[in-house]
C-alpha cells in the first residue's frame, strides 16, 4: 500500500466518526480531487508526490461541508456539473425521477419533444434531458440569482433555453404545448428543520429545500403550472420526500383535470415521485 492510499484509510475512519454517510466513497473523491487523478487511480500516486492539503480537505469534510463544495463539480448521470455556495447540490435520487421522465417522452409519439423543467437550480435534470433526449427542446427556470451564477456556467453551450423568473409564472407563451413537466422543487417541511442533514441545512440554500408547514405549498402550486403548461396528454413528473409518498398523487385529481397520477420508488424502494397526465378534453 502507498502513502495515499495508507491516509485515505485514515481519512476514512474520521470522516465515519463524523457521522458522513459516505466516508470511504468521500475519501477517495477527495484524494483524487487534491492530486489530480481518477479514483481508479490513486494506488499510482508515488510516495514522494503526497499532497498534505488532503487532510486540509478532509476537515472541510469532516466538518460536513458537502463534498461537491470542496471539490466545485457534482457528477448527475452522464453530467459532470459545476457547483458551489448558493445552489442546490443534486442528489443520486434525481437521477431514476429523470430516467422515468426520459423514458417517458420516448414512449411519446412526438419528434422534436417540448420539455420544461421548474426549479432548476444547477440545471441537472434540464442538461440530463437535453443530452438523452437529442431533438427535445428544453425549457427551464430558476429563481434564484444566486444559484442562476452556476446553471449559466453549466448549460452554456448547450440547447437548454435557460430564464430566471418564478416558477409559478413561468412560460406563459408555451402555454398548452408542452409534452413533459418535470421539477424537483423545494419539499421539506418548516417543522423538520432540525433533523436535516447538516450538508443540505447548513449549505443548500433555503429556497431549495423548504416549502411550507408540510413541504407541498410549491408542488400545490407547480399543480396548477403543470396543467397550464401542458398539452392535453402531456405528463408532469414531480419529485418530492419519501415521507410524502401518497400525498402528492392526491394535489392531482381528475377534478383538476388530471388522470392516471400515481406514485414512485426510487432505487431504495422508497417513494420518490409522483407523476400525472394532462387529461384530454
């Protein structure tokens, strides 16, 4: 065993005392991050090129500052993003939402397939759609300024037609032809503010995680913004907490002109997101 890989052992061990869920994982990105190399390829590093600001990392770390903070990049399916201080770190979970979303718009009998995203924060779940689905048309809005400095870095250069404004007004001049509607808004309840992770309380910023008493003030309204946006037959995809599984089918109601809304799991069999159909007239 090399030096490097002898101290990402230790580092390992510190950052499972700190209670980080992924240590090992953590360690390793970290290493690699401070001495430019791929993970697979850490044992290469030689003894003599150790880099001691790994353990200046590993406290940042330790100190549950997130990871994609330290090292600035976040990876989200075949995306590497940039990311930091004022936007929402995209999680491995966002990843089947969109898989079920993308899957969905190829069932689709539409060639160049229209496609907003709301609340896009990095821009993850737009680039993801753009890249997979190569003729859709994506649409996305944030609101945040602070956050919108990072998703301009990212989709520059892509087809994503990117805007700042609320989500909730957002394209009124794609009104009634949109194919798909996707969103991972804010869902977390006020009321448990104390038993989120330290990563996200500490360093996501609040507009992303919370929304409300019960954490479905924005999924209410982003309903009523779906079903505006949306041809008759186009579909919403939504996701939300695993403790909301259940209720969130129940925000579109065939009253509201919705059909077929049904719940999620994700890769842990929890439920993820809910999804719906625009009903036909």
């Amino acid at each position: 065993m090399n030096l490097l890989l002898a101290e990402v052992a230790q580092a390992t061990q510190r950052l499972a005392d700190a209670g980080v869920p992924s240590p090992r994982n953590d360690a390793e990105e970290l290493a690699a991050f401070v001495h430019g190399v791929k993970r697979g390829e850490l044992h290469t590093v030689k003894d003599a090129d150790f880099d001691a600001r790994y353990w200046e990392v590993t406290a940042r770390r330790e100190a549950r500052e997130p990871l994609q903070h330290i090292t600035g990049r976040a990876y989200f399916r075949y995306l590497e993003l940039q990311v930091g201080p004022g936007v929402f770190v995209p999680r491995p979970e966002t990843e089947s939402v969109v898989g079920w979303a993308i899957d969905a718009v190829r069932a689709m009998d539409v060639v160049e397939p229209l496609i907003v995203d709301l609340c896009t924060g990095s821009g993850a779940i737009a680039l993801a759609l753009a890249q997979e689905v190569p003729r859709s048309r994506v649409h996305a809005v944030e609101l945040s300024e602070d956050a919108l400095q990072w998703t301009r870095k990212n989709v520059e250069g892509s087809r994503v037609d990117l805007r700042q404004g609320d989500a909730l007004a957002a394209f009124p001049d794609l009104d009634g032809q949109v194919d798909l509607v996707i969103s991972n808004p804010p869902y977390i309840p006020l009321t448990e503010w104390e038993y989120v992770a330290p990563e996200a309380r500490d360093y996501d910023p609040e507009l992303a995680l919370f929304s409300g008493e019960d954490g479905l003030d924005l999924i209410r309204g982003i309903e009523r913004t779906a079903h505006r946006l949306l041809r008759p037959g186009g579909v919403v995809v939504i996701e939300h907490a695993d403790t909301q599984g259940g209720q969130v089918p129940w925000i579109f109601t065939e009253e509201r002109g919705w059909a077929d809304a049904a719940d999620h799991a994700d890769l842990n069999n929890r439920p993820r997101f809910a999804t719906a159909r625009k009903a036909m007239p």
